[in-house]
C-alpha cells in the first residue's frame, strides 16, 4: 500500500474527522420554526458573514435563540485551523440589551433593495424577528464606510454596518467572558 491511504493512516483519520466536522457543522444552526417565534412575541437574530475562496468555505455565524442560547461558529481554513464553535446561555437581561440595540440602530425600518448583492467577495446575512416583525437582509461584504457612503442606500447600508459592528462587538465580548480560561 502506499503510505497514506491505508484505513488507520494519518491522512485518512485527518479527512474524516473534517467530514465528521462538516457534518456536525450544518446541524449545529437548526432550522426554527419563525411563525412560532413570531407568534409568541420572543426575540430570534441570527448574523452570518463569509465567502467560498482560497482555503474553502469560511464565515463567522451567531444567532441569539428565544430560549436564551447564543451559538457562535467561526470557520477558518487558512493554516488548517478548525472551526470554532461555542454555546451558551444568557439572561433576559442580555437578550432585552440586544433588543435595545437593534431598536435604537432602526434597522427594522430599512430595506436591502438598493444594497449591493452578495458576490465572490463574500456575503453577509441578518435576519431577526421582533416585535411580531421579521426582516431578513442580504448583502456583500463590506470592506469600509467607502463602500457605504458609494453605494445607491448610503443611509440603510450605514444604519446595517454600525449595527453589525455593535453585534459584533457584543458577541464578542460574551463569548470572551463566558468562555474566560483564566478569570480575574
């Protein structure tokens, strides 16, 4: 045999355990029934940013879940990095904050029409129900505030940009709070 292909080589372990990865990966964000959502007034959101390119598919996924959950995905391929996933429950508290932000970003009032459309670069999806509203906005990637202030819906693409920063940001220090290896 030739080294490498027999059943319990290195590179075959390597291959499945990616497989098993990939799998385990499009389960992880489950389908949620939205009209159940909506009828009960709770509060879903869930952001995704990524691109196929050079090292495969990768992309940062979050959503916020109505039973309190926050799952977080963040795939890179680039030097054979793994995906990183993490769980976690918060508050009410942090769930009304997050309903606060996206009330005081507007973004429910604005539409993704006049946005450029998802394209090789990459894409970027925002979808949140609230209020008994559900909006669901797609667009491509954005570098800076030069691709907002060039685009035909400066003002909505804005009001997008600084919210996902804020998400961003607020997802970010959750995760790194929850997940503290070495705390103070």
């Amino acid at each position: 045999t030739i080294y490498g292909t027999s059943a319990g080589s290195p590179i075959k372990q390597w291959y499945q355990r990616r497989v098993r990865e990939f799998q385990t990966f499009q389960h992880y964000f489950k389908q949620i029934n939205l009209r159940d959502i909506m009828s009960s007034g709770d509060f879903y959101m869930r952001y995704y940013v990524g691109h196929k390119g050079k090292f495969g598919h990768e992309f940062l996924e979050f959503e916020f879940r109505p039973d309190g959950k926050l799952r977080y995905a963040n795939n890179s391929n680039y030097k054979n990095d793994t995906m990183i996933r993490k769980e976690c429950s918060v508050s009410p508290s942090v769930l009304k904050e997050l309903s606060r932000i996206i009330e005081e970003a507007e973004i429910m009032y604005e539409d993704d029409k006049m946005w450029p459309a998802p394209d090789r670069i990459g894409r970027q999806e925002l979808e949140i129900v609230h209020n008994n509203q559900h909006i669901c906005f797609n667009t491509s990637k954005i570098g800076s505030l030069v691709d907002v202030n060039g685009s035909k819906d400066p003002d909505g693409l804005r009001a997008f940009y600084y919210l996902v920063q804020d998400l961003k940001c607020f997802v970010f220090s959750l995760i790194g709070l929850h997940f503290k290896i070495k705390p103070i």
